[in-house]
C-alpha cells in the first residue's frame, strides 16, 4: 500500500515548512569576513534571512554612531568591546596576558591570582598598551591603481602604488594619534583606507585566575568542549575633552560614541550570530600546490622546531617557579601555532583539501577554456603556479628553519637583534633615545634566563645542522659547527658572551661611542647570529622573495579572473587585520563519524574536568565551591546550569578574539576566543560542516565578575538586559 495517498494536504505543508527551515544556509553565507561598508552591497539579505534585526548603518556608519563604534582594534592583534559608558574594555584573558604579566612579579602575581579594581583609583595603568577605534574606512582604488596597469614593469606599478598610498597616508595623518593605513584587499586588486583613533592611556580593570582564564590550558586550547573563562578587562582613559592622550593621572575614563548592551538570558542551537573584530589573515584563494606545501612542508617543520624548544621550556618551567613566570607568555604564544597547525594538517587532509582545490581549479581551468581571450589572459595562471611552487618549497622550507631558530628561535639571539638595530642606526648617524633602548633591554631580561636559553639555543642548533647545508650557514656557524651537538657546547659558547649580564650590556648601550662597535661584533653570540643571518639572506633570501613576488602577481591575476567567473555573486576578501563581520549560528558539529558535539557547555564540566593534581585544570576552590552551591542567580540556564563556552559557524580567524559575538539586535551575548581543533583549516579553506568558533558565554563572564570577584562596581556600570 502507498502511504503517501493519505497524507493529508495540511501535513505536506508542514512538512514543506519543516524541511525549509532545517535546510542548511548555503556555505557561502557563513564562509567568509565580510567588509563593513560592503554589507549593504553583499549580506545584507543573508543576514536578514539568518534573522537579524539590524540594517547596514546600524552595523557600520560614519555619520551615527553605529556598532562599529563599540569595537576596538586590541593591543597589536586583538578585537575588543566597549561595554559601559564609561570606556570599559571587555576582551579575552589571553590578549590581555602580556600586560597582566608585565604588572606581575613572583611576590604580586596578577596572572596567578588575578586582579579586580574595585574602584577606578585602583586601576592599573599598562605602559605601552594601546586601544584603536576605527573612524573611518573607505575604497581608494581609483585613486591607488590609476594607471598602473599601463606599467608593464612590476617594480615600477609597485613603486607608484607605494607611493599613492604614501601620499593618502600623509594627507590624512593630523596627528600623534590618529593612525592611517592604506592596504590591499584581493590580493592588491583593490586598495582602503582606514582612520583610526588610538588612545594610549588603557588600564587594567579586571582579569580572574589564570585557574579561570586560561582553564583547560594549551591542553584545551584549539580544542571543543571547552571551559576556559577567556576574558579580561580594561578601561580607556582620555583627556576631559575625550581626546586620546598619553598617560596622565588627569585623564578620564573615556565616554566612547557607543557602548555594547549585554543580553542575558537563555540561547539555543541554531540563534543566529554575529562576530564583528579584526581578523588577521587568511588565505581561501591559494592554489592547490600551496596548500600542498603548508600541509607538507611549512606546518610539519614549524611543529617539529616548536616541540624542541617548547619541551625545553617546559622543563625547566616546572622545575622553577621564577621561570614559570618568566616564559609563561612566550610559552603559550609559542604553543598557540604549533598546536594550530597540528589542527589543521588534521583537517586538510581529513577532507581532502588538496583533491578539494584541484577540482575547483579544473572548474576553473573549463570556465578559461571556454573563450579565446580568457584563454589568453589567464590560461597560463595554474601552470605558472605549478612551477613557480616548484621552484619556490626548498626556498620556503628554510625561510621556515631561518624564521623559527634564526630570527626568533634563542631569546638571545632577539636580543642581537636589538643590539644590531642600534649600531646601525648609530652607524647612520640617526638620533636614538638610549633610554628606549635601555627600557627593551629590561623588558628583555625581565623574562630572561641564561640557562634556560643556552639549552634552547644547543638544541636549536643542532636542528638547523641537521637540516641546513652549510652553504646557508656563514663562517662562525661552520666553526661552530664542529662543536654542534658535543657536550655543553651551547653553555660553553654563552659564557663567552658579555650579552649574558644585563648590566654589561646595559652598560655597553650607556656608554656606546662609535670605537666600541668591535666590542659586540666581536661577541662570540652576536658574530654567530649576525653571521648566519648574513649568510642566509645571501644564499637564500632574496631569491625566496624574488619567488614570492612572482607568485604574488600570479595570485593577484588568479583572484581577478575568479572574481569575473563569480559574475554578481558576493566576492569575499581575505582578513588582513582590517575590521570585518562574519555572521552564523550557534550549532554543534560531527567532527567524525560517529561523534557528535553539542555547541554548550556549563559549569559542570569545569567541576568534572577539575583535578587538582593537573596544573591545566586547577579550578579555583572558590569556584568550585560556587558550583557545589548552585547559586548562580540571573546568569543561570533555565534547567539551573549555568553556561560556560559555545561554538558556533562563524568564519573567524587569529586577531577575532576579543571579539563581541552579538545576537539579531546586535546585542553582546559572547566573546569569541577559539576555534575548534577539526577546523582549524579555515584560515586556508573553509568547511561548514566542521569550522567552529567558540566562543564564551557573557553570562559566565558576568558571574565570574560577580560571584566570584565580588566585583559589582562593574556590573553596575554595565548596560545589561534581562
Ligand atoms: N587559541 C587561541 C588563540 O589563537 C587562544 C590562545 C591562548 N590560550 C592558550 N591556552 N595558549 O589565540
Ligand atoms: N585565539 C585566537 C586569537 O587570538 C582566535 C582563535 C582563532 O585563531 O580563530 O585571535
């Protein structure tokens, strides 16, 4: 018998409606970061469809203040928001660490113990942290690219693109603080302008408990379900007038044209969300032989160079309390990539993204070959790249090895880079502050110690024989060499180097006149470092750039014809630490078969996951004390639990956390701080099925502020609903 003759006519229609809400959105709309200013132009349906309550001008507007207003450009690479009238910054634990650790010592350790203000008096003021509001932005191709395309010599169209955007920056920069940057978009097929205004005087409000903020550790980093309290606090002071100024103890808190409100209240799978910040790079448009040297060669090498030092670190971390301290922040920076890029070589090859990108770029290759002229404008692009990639991985690889052991591998060796900038400079006979130097010098050996280094550097070393002929090395490298690997050859050489006593070195800046140069040429680290930096940009170096150049005019031409083939279709570009929207949906994901992850996650999973025997995972007695009492008041799930992290399927990237995750009225219901192991791919190809931000639930921030800090100078000031 055929059931479907007794359905009824009713049912077919529910049915129907059924089937065309659960249908997921194309991949298009939660792919990508979208340009403010081109809402209008490109989302502003998708968004409407998603069921957003917000216009384009609501988002971004130059005339009104709009959200745009309430975001800022955090630090050098971080997103915050403004969530009170009177310049309160809220933003995540780990943008925040650097300066927390800078006002921590072994005696008042703000990391360890965290930090509340309970008035503004006692807000503590970080030297060199600096906020950016984004005035403005706007298109300036036409005025960037006018004729360049008539220059056939690549240096030359560079030269005059240079000098365009010099000029606009010129034009537009009145003072010490506003801030004007011109950068491409597509690759340098289109060119903005952004405003901004810095304000330099920022001061610690409030951070928890590294126990709260960095819960779950590098363990949990990257990785889905999560319980890391990620969020820390700042304010912006400005003069009375509200203009930015440097810090003074006259400064103000700064009344900021817009300040985000705070939704509590319950959320659910599949609530449409909106992540607004600065994104910093992603790359969708590469080719598959470049995916194909990521996964194969960048990632696995900077892993490889990565677990040596880190184990290293790690080592003598546990072993000392002052080192633990020390190299915290270097340790956890070090760790965020290497674990990434495990992440995603997982993913890449999970789904196929090198057969994924070559089946694209056959579509590509039949959209070309369907018309002479595009045949002769872009029918050479995927074989140049198939060359030029050719020609480009054994230049890339030890860009990598000269990055990761050369250029910032030994602290010390960062410290020979300070020290060379200054002679040079000197050299020049440009005016240099020695106090600014002294002032790197002590940041440097605040977190610096010799033994520890010796060892990184002894087996950093030992990688790069291993790995680097020694055509690539440089004569006191080849010296050296000998040594590489024997006994304590690394501590042998250290203590040979005055660089080690910060008082030398110190004393050797105050004191520098031109005669003294010999004195560091001639220090038996600082020949090394200097030697093999040499040595390696003249073997290698400039013929990688010249590579990378090309590769880059080819991309360039690569995105240009995609966008032609894309006809009217939105056309995303990829982030470049400019300010961007992407929008999406709380929703939980397969990362494999057989496994299913629910997007929430409350309390009870701190107190499951808590162990106090595991550094990770020490939850604070306090905390778990509140757990046990369940007295969670208005920041609590209606079944009692109180959330902790979601994920959702925004496309978002390192420089989005901090970011304000915001529901359809453009109200703060998170703040961004993750992405999830299995997805960790985005930055190069975007998959719906398994990309994932994850985010923490304002409501968890707000108790902790509250119940647990006790800080309810803060929550009063905040504009909440209920
Ligand atoms: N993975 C996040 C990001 O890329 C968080 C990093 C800080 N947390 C940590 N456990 N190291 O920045
Ligand atoms: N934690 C990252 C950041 O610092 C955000 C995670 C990501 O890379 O998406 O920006």
């Amino acid at each position: 018998m055929d059931c479907k003759r007794y359905v009824s006519l009713h049912w077919v229609i529910s049915l129907f409606l059924l089937i065309a809400v659960s249908i997921p959105l194309k991949s298009r709309a939660e792919e990508g970061m979208w340009i403010p200013t081109l809402l209008e132009k490109y989302n502003m349906q998708d968004l409407q469809k998603l069921g957003f309550k917000l216009s384009a001008k609501d988002i971004y507007d130059v005339n009104h203040s709009s959200l745009k207003d309430a975001v800022v450009l955090f630090g050098g690479g971080c997103t915050g928001e403004i969530v009170s009238s009177k310049g309160l910054v809220l933003t995540n634990h780990h943008c925040g660490y650097a300066s927390i650790q800078a006002l921590s010592s072994v005696e008042n350790n703000l990391l360890k113990d965290g930090f509340w203000a309970y008035s503004q008096k006692e807000e503590l003021a970080v030297p060199s942290l600096k906020v950016r509001f984004l005035e403005r932005m706007e298109d300036v191709s036409q005025i960037v690219l006018k004729g360049v395309d008539a220059l056939k010599d690549q240096s030359k169209q560079k030269e005059l693109i240079e000098e365009r955007c010099d000029a606009l920056i010129k034009q537009y920069s009145k003072d010490e603080f506003t801030e004007v940057s011109v950068k491409p978009i597509l690759y340098g097929n289109q060119y903005f302008m952004y405003i901004y205004k810095i304000y330099k005087d920022v001061r610690l409000v409030g951070a928890p408990p590294s126990s709260i903020g960095k819960f779950g550790g590098d363990t949990d980093n990257w990785v889905w379900p999560r319980h890391t309290g990620d969020f820390s606090m700042f304010r912006i002071y400005a003069t009375k007038e509200g203009a930015p100024a440097n810090y003074s103890a006259d400064n103000v808190p700064l009344q900021s044209k817009n300040h985000l409100k705070i939704k509590l209240g319950e959320l659910n799978e599949g609530d449409p969300t909106m992540v607004m910040g600065y994104p910093g790079k992603t790359q969708l448009y590469l080719p598959s032989p470049a995916i194909s040297m990521y996964q194969n060669v960048s990632f696995p090498t900077r892993i490889s160079i990565r677990d040596l030092k880190l184990s290293t670190w790690k080592e003598s971390m546990n072993k000392d309390p002052k080192v633990d301290i020390q190299y915290a922040s270097k340790y956890a920076r070090t760790a965020n990539g290497w674990k990434k890029w495990q992440g995603a070589i997982l993913g890449l090859s999970r789904f196929h993204a090198i057969e994924r990108k070559q089946e694209q770029e056959k579509q590509f290759q039949a959209w070309v070959n369907e018309e002479p002229n595009r045949i002769a404008k872009y029918g050479h692009i995927l074989s140049d790249f198939d060359s030029l990639y050719n020609e480009f991985v054994p230049y890339h690889k030890r860009q990598v090895f000269y990055e990761e052991i050369v250029e910032r591998g030994a602290d010390i060796f960062e410290l020979c880079s300070i020290l060379n900038t200054f002679i040079h400079d000197k050299d020049k006979g440009l005016h240099v502050e020695k106090k600014d130097i002294i002032k790197k010098l002590d940041k440097f050996y605040k977190d610096y110690d010799p033994e520890v280094d010796a060892n990184v550097l002894g087996k950093l070393l030992v990688l790069y024989k291993q790995n680097i002929d020694p055509k690539y090395y440089g004569e006191s490298m080849d010296k050296v060499s000998r040594y590489i690997g024997k006994g304590k050859f690394a501590s042998r050489l250290y203590n040979k180097s005055f660089l080690v006593d910060s008082a030398a070195t110190k004393s050797f800046i105050r004191k520098y006149k031109r005669k003294d140069r010999d004195k560091l040429t001639s220090d038996p680290i600082f020949h090394l470092k200097y030697e093999m930096d040499q040595t390696y940009v003249f073997t290698s170096f400039f013929k990688y750039q010249y590579i990378k150049e090309k590769i880059s005019a080819t991309q360039k031409l690569y995105v240009k014809a995609l966008q032609e083939m894309n006809g009217d279709q939105p056309f995303m570009a990829d982030a470049n630490l400019t300010m961007r929207v992407s929008y999406g949906q709380i929703k939980g994901y397969n990362p494999k078969d057989g496994v299913y992850y629910s997007p929430f996650t409350t309390l009870k999973g701190v107190y499951q996951k808590s162990q106090q025997s595991i550094v990770d995972y020490q939850a604070p007695k306090k905390l778990i004390a509140l757990y046990k009492e369940k007295n969670y008041g208005v920041y609590a799930n209606k079944n009692g639990n109180l959330p902790v992290a979601f994920c959702a399927s925004n496309h978002t990237t390192g420089g989005n956390s901090g970011s304000p995750v915001l529901n359809v009225k453009g109200e703060l219901i998170g703040v961004n701080f993750d992405r999830c192991w299995d997805g960790t791919m985005s930055d190069l190809m975007f998959d719906p099925r398994f990309c994932r931000n994850i985010i923490l639930d304002v409501r968890y921030v707000l108790f902790v502020i509250d119940k647990y800090a006790g800080a309810t100078n803060l929550i009063e000031e905040m504009d909440i609903v209920e």
